[in-house]
C-alpha cells in the first residue's frame, strides 16, 4: 500500500516530457530523491489502510453493480415495461 500511496504523490504525470507521445523521461525520473520509511513503520502503514483500501475495493465493486442494474432497470420502468406497486 504505501508503495501505491508514495507513487501517487510523486507527479509522474508533470514530468512528462515528451510532446508527441506521452512518456517518462528516465533521467528525470532518477534524479528524484525519495527518504523511505524504517520497514516496521511500512508494515504498520500497510497493515492499517489495508481495511480501507478493501472497502474502497467492496464499495467501487457494489457501485458498478447498481450502475449496471440502474441501467436495465431504468428504461425498462420509463417504457411501463416494468411497475412497482407503492
């Protein structure tokens, strides 16, 4: 996780430095001083956001799972296809 994290902070995409084709400039990239944490303190990171990042995972799951009912559903219910009763 923290390797994810520390990676999004970076700004990969500001060091782009190609104009035709979007890419990344490898001496740049190298020249980026990064301070690590001890490796205790990593496994203290990862083990507590890793229940947030799996219900971020379970959420982003469900939300795709009610688009896609939404989706069938909705026109159906606009044409009369479908009633609810109240």
């Amino acid at each position: 996780m923290y390797e994810y994290f520390l990676l999004k902070t970076l700004n990969f995409e500001e060091m782009n430095s190609d104009s035709a084709v979007p890419g990344l400039n490898r001496d740049i990239a190298l020249s980026i001083e990064i301070k690590i944490a001890p490796l205790e303190r990593l496994h203290k990171f990862n083990q507590f956001t890793s229940t947030f990042v799996d219900k971020l995972r379970e959420n982003t799951k469900q939300i795709r799972t009610l688009e896609k009912l939404r989706d069938t559903l909705l026109p159906k219910l606009m044409s009369g296809e479908v009633r609810m009763e109240t």
